[in-house]
C-alpha cells in the first residue's frame, strides 16, 4: 500500500517566525500533536507539542513571544507519497518517530502520515508492531 492512499492530506502548515502559543492553537484547532514547519514554500522542520514543552516552556521561554523555530526540530525526516507502507514504517522505527511529513517527489507537503495511520490501513501487522516496539525503546522526538 502507498503512502498517498493513508496519509492525511489536509495538513497545516506553521512558519518558524510563528509564535508557540499560535502553534499550539493550531494543534489544537486540528486536534494534532504535529505540525511541519515550512518556509519559503519548503519544508524546514517540524514541531510537536512535546517540542513547545520540553524545549521551551519548561525552560522559562514565554510561549507569547518564543518562535516556533525556538523549538522545532530541523533534522528533516520525512516519506515520499509513492513509498510503501512498509518503507515508511522503518524510517519511523530507524529515526523513532510516530509521525512524518510525505512530500511528492519535487519535495513538496502533500501530507502527514502517522503510525497509527499505517497501522489502521497496513496489512503487514509484522510490521507496525515491531515499528512500534522499536520507537517505544528509544527517546522520543515526536
């Protein structure tokens, strides 16, 4: 199965000049935990709302004026819509992540897949149980 077929497609898109607090507002408006960040019409990063704690509001940073790029992750980690569920679920178990922006292959957001989404869609059980073994052994990142 390909990863255009699961993925979510309505995806929303957050600058790294964003302040946290609209982020944050954002995930919860889309009922997310996850945003790609994007700039210049090209991915640069992602945040999650573990991010905007650890990374921030733990730290003192006031949520009101701290920028999404003070707590996004810029390591690019991402699938391709044409790839096999297969493939994908081992770059989140290599990179031990639960989500991860799909991208066409002129490297543009076309969408967001989570492990749940392959879970729920993937006929290889196989697979997502050891994806998930494989991130719940490792530190989180998203």
């Amino acid at each position: 199965m390909k990863i255009r077929d699961i993925m979510t497609k309505d995806v929303e898109l957050v600058s790294p000049d964003t302040a946290l607090i609209e982020a944050a507002r954002r995930m919860r408006e889309a009922d997310t935990g996850f945003l790609p960040v994007g700039e210049n019409d090209r991915l640069v990063g992602t945040v999650t709302d573990r991010d905007i704690t650890v990374r921030c509001v733990a730290e003192g940073a006031d949520p009101n004026t701290a920028k999404v790029r003070d707590a996004m992750t810029d390591e690019l980690v991402y699938a391709f819509d044409d790839m096999d569920a297969t493939e994908v679920a081992q770059i989140m178990n290599d990179h031990a992540v639960r989500r991860l922006p799909v991208l066409n292959r002129d490297k543009r957001l076309v969408g967001v897949v989570s492990l749940g989404d392959i879970a729920a869609e993937a006929d290889d059980d196989d697979v997502v149980g050891q994806t998930e073994e494989g991130i719940a052994q490792s530190p989180p990142n998203n």
